[in-house]
C-alpha cells in the first residue's frame, strides 16, 4: 500500500514535476537559489560525482522513471528489500532537492519507505515467496514501531493544538478548510469549534484509547474519519491515505481463516 500511495502521487504530480527541473535538465536547487534546499549541502557531492561520471544526462531525464519502477517491484513483492532501498534512496534524491515545497506527507513517506526496508514486507504476498521460496522466520513484533511512533506523533500532536487558542474556538479549522474553492468557509462556528476541540482531544488522548482495547475499533474509526474528512475538505489525499494505512497497519486486525495465532497478532 505505500508503493501504492507513493505510485499515484507520483503520477498525480507528472504533469508538473518539468517545473521542478531547469531545461538542461538539472534537479533545480541549483539554479534556483531563491527556493535552495536546505538538504543541497548533502545532495551537491551526488551532483558533482554524477557529472564528473558522464551520468548526468542519464540520471536526471530517468531518475522519475526510475523511482516508478522500484515502486512498482515493491508493490509486487520482487527482491522486495532491495527495490525497498532503491525506492528510499531516489525519494530522498527526488523530493529533497526542493524540500521547501515538500509537506507533511513527503516526510511521512520517507519514514514509510524506511520501514519497508527495515521490516520483512517481502515474506508474505509477494512474488518473492512465490519465486524464492522464501520462509523467513519472524521472531519481532515489527507492529510495535509503528505502534509507538503513531502514539508519540498523535500525543505530541495534540499537546501543540492544545496550546493554541485556534483551535479551542474553531478559528484553526476554518482556516485549515476555507477556500474560494468550497464552501466550507460558511461552516457554522459551533461545528468548527466541536472539530477543534474534537481533534485536540482525540490527538492527546489516542495512545490511551488506541492501546485500551476495548476503545481500541471506536478509536480507529475516529481517526481513520478524520483524515476521510482531511482528504474531502483540505484535498490532502495522500496525506490521508498515508496516515490511514499507518494506522491500519500498526492497530487493525485482520482476520485470515487461520487456526492459530502469530507471535505479532497475540503480542498486539
């Protein structure tokens, strides 16, 4: 599913990913200092050895494809860590030569492919089971990574929105939905401020919910809509679907016809 989210984004964006790009074509940091990423110090010696390498013309013109490609081999499970790896390498390649324009789901992205190349992604439902036979024995529960860092990012999350007055009296969320594009800007101001409030509290309270589990479904319900109602009004949907499969990912519970249990699923 991030290959996915990753796949169409990348697609989402082709029509103007050329402005990112001077006509030679170079990643544009470099000749448009006004918008430099802060990230070009770390990506200068990459430029540098690929022009003194004669790579230049190759890389730049190919380096998207390339990106679509190793998603692609992700999504499908083939040599699923190393295509992992690629995938993160070009990502940061790509999308940190213009940082500043990046936002919250780039980021969120970068950590999602992180762990692909850190979790076994490839043992199940992959090609690479099929064709390599692979039968990895798993003997961590992975699930707890992402657990913590989803209640850490909410906890923190709401600690901040609770600090600000915006978002006790609404102001926050119309600003955050306004738009000449919609008509949310007429949304009556009881409404915003039980959204504000309802996701401050929600935020702050969802490690405690979210691990409580008899609070655990109603809990993922909540910000699964959330991030629904992110996508509908703020037109994030990348953002969203990240965030949704994150929280699928380390909470849902799926249910397979099996007899017996795995080490993740009782430790969950």
């Amino acid at each position: 599913m991030v290959g996915i989210v990753a796949l169409l984004e990348l697609t989402s964006m082709s029509t103007d990913l050329d402005l990112f790009f001077s006509e030679n074509p170079k990643l544009f940091p470099q000749q448009l200092f006004y918008i430099q990423s802060p990230y070009f110090k770390y990506l200068q010696p990459i430029y540098n050895y690929l022009g003194e390498a004669g790579l230049t013309d190759f890389i730049n013109p190919g380096i998207l494809i390339m990106y679509g490609v190793t998603l692609l081999f992700v999504i499908l499970g083939l040599f699923t860590r190393p295509m992992a790896i690629l995938s993160l390498i070009l990502q940061l390649f790509i999308y940190k030569s213009f940082a500043k324009l990046n936002y919250g789901f780039d980021n969120f992205m970068t950590m999602s492919l992180f762990y692909c190349v850190l979790f076994p992604i490839g043992k199940s439902y992959s090609l690479d089971t099929v064709l390599f036979k692979i039968n990895e024995k798993i003997d961590f529960n992975y699930r707890r990574i992402l657990q913590i860092h989803l209640m850490i990012a909410y906890f923190f999350s709401g600690i901040a929105k609770a600090t600000d007055l915006g978002w006790w009296n609404g102001k926050s969320i119309w600003k955050a939905i306004a738009s000449v594009d919609n008509e949310f800007y007429s949304t009556p101001s009881i409404i915003l401020v039980l959204l504000g409030i309802s996701t401050v509290l929600l935020e702050f309270l969802y490690p405690f919910l979210v691990w409580f589990k008899p609070t655990r479904k109603y809990t993922l319900f909540a910000i699964v809509s959330m991030h629904i109602g992110i996508a509908i009004t703020m037109d994030l949907f990348a953002f969203s679907a990240i965030m949704i499969i994150w929280n699928l990912s380390a909470f849902g519970e799926i249910n397979l016809n099996t007899k017996t249990k795995t080490k993740n699923e009782v430790a969950l």
